[in-house]
C-alpha cells in the first residue's frame, strides 16, 4: 500500500507537468499560436485603417457624384471657365488691351 501512494505521489504530479508542457507547445508552436495571433492583430489593424482612408475617399467621390447630379450650377460653372459657355439671351463682353509700346 505504502508502495503505490509512493507511485501516485510523484506520477500525479509528473503527469500534471506532462499536460502542462503539452499545452504550452500547443500555445507557442500548435496551430493559432500566439505569434500567429499576434501577426493577424497587426494586419487587422492595418485593414481598418486602409479602410478608413478607402471610406473618407468614397465619401468625396460620393459629394462629387451627387453634385455633378443635382448641381446643375456646378456644371454650368465648369462649361464657363473651361470651354467660354454662353447663355442664350447674355451678352459676351471682351475688353482686348492695346500692347504695350516696343523699349528701344
């Protein structure tokens, strides 16, 4: 009897340190490991913030969609400087100054 509450004293306590040592290869090494959990906290983390930068540009592409929809003075403006637009029933003034005299 003294013999196997001797064989439990110390194979309990090694079969305890077994598990344990087998846990923590699972932890450092197995699959989803720390280091792995690690590197995917960093890419998720660099996801959001392209996804930030990618939300505040559709943001400005959406008010310029909905501006070339709805502002019709917008485009008006543009056709004016870019291409000389004019309205029916306006009248187009241009003031051409004489060049200045030839320095001798």
């Amino acid at each position: 009897m003294l013999s196997r509450r001797l064989q439990l004293k110390f194979l309990l306590p090694l079969l305890l340190l077994l598990l344990l040592l087998l846990f923590q290869y699972q932890l450092w090494f197995g699959e989803g490991n720390l280091r792995g959990a690690w590197k995917l906290r960093r890419q998720v983390s660099a996801q959001r913030a392209e996804n930030v930068e990618l939300m505040k540009r559709n943001q400005i592409l959406t008010a310029q969609v909905q501006d070339l929809k709805q502002g019709h003075a917008a485009i008006e403006e543009q056709a004016r400087t870019d291409l000389g637009m004019i309205k029916k029933g306006e009248t187009f003034y241009q003031i051409v100054r004489e060049p200045p005299p030839p320095r001798h």
